[in-house]
C-alpha cells in the first residue's frame, strides 16, 4: 500500500465495524473460536484435522495487557472477564488454538511410540 493518507483514509473507511457493534441488534451473543489444525501423515495418505473450540459470548471490550484481536471482546463460558485479561497461562489452558494444538500432540505422541504410521514412520 503506497504511503498516502489518503490511501491509509480509504483503508479505514472499507474496514468492518468492531465486533461488539456488529451484534449490537441481536439478543443473543453468543460466540465460539474455532481453530482447525491440519497434518497430512504422508503421500497419499487421508489428512487428519483437529480441531479446538472455546465457546463464549461477544461482550463489551475490556482492555487487558495480554492479548489482540478481539480478546477484549470475547468471553469464554464459565469466566468472568474476557481473553484480553487473562494471563498468557490461563488463556493457554482454554483456548481454541492450544486446545486443537493439544489434540495433534497427543496424536503424534500416541503414533509416534507406537513406531509410526502403518509401520512405516510417521513421516515415511
């Protein structure tokens, strides 16, 4: 993008509202974050997805130390205070990402002890 203000004026104009104004009309706030981890075990062979979601609702934004994106806004179920709160851990042990991460672990741990993939390595 060339270094104009009016270029950088025009970019601002094309962007999207804040999440909480886009569901400023509805009743229901509900949300969830959805992460989808994909690995291909080799040539050939079916991909694998897993997959992370925290479910939570579109609040008012907090401002935190931690975070970005639309952590001041979103809210996990079960807590009082949005991602942008949280500390790095507490928002690690929940979130969408680490929890789609955690299942591709577990998944390369179990497969990787057991010799591979079809006895051929994991990545054979």
């Amino acid at each position: 993008m060339p270094n104009h203000p009016l270029t950088h004026q025009v970019h601002l104009l094309s962007l999207p509202p804040p999440l909480p104004q886009m569901v400023e009309a509805y009743e229901d706030r509900s949300a969830r974050a959805i992460c989808n981890v994909g690995f291909s075990p080799g040539p050939g062979r079916q991909p694998l997805i897993f997959t992370g979601i925290t479910y939570g609702e579109i609040v008012e934004p907090e401002e935190g130390d931690d975070g970005f994106g639309w952590d001041t806004c979103f809210r996990p179920s079960g807590f009082t205070t949005t991602f942008s709160k949280m500390t790095v851990n507490e928002k690690n042990a929940i979130s969408h990402r680490s929890l789609a991460l955690r299942q591709f672990q577990q998944y390369i741990a179990e497969h990787w002890m057991e010799g591979g993939l079809e006895g051929g390595g994991i990545f054979s």
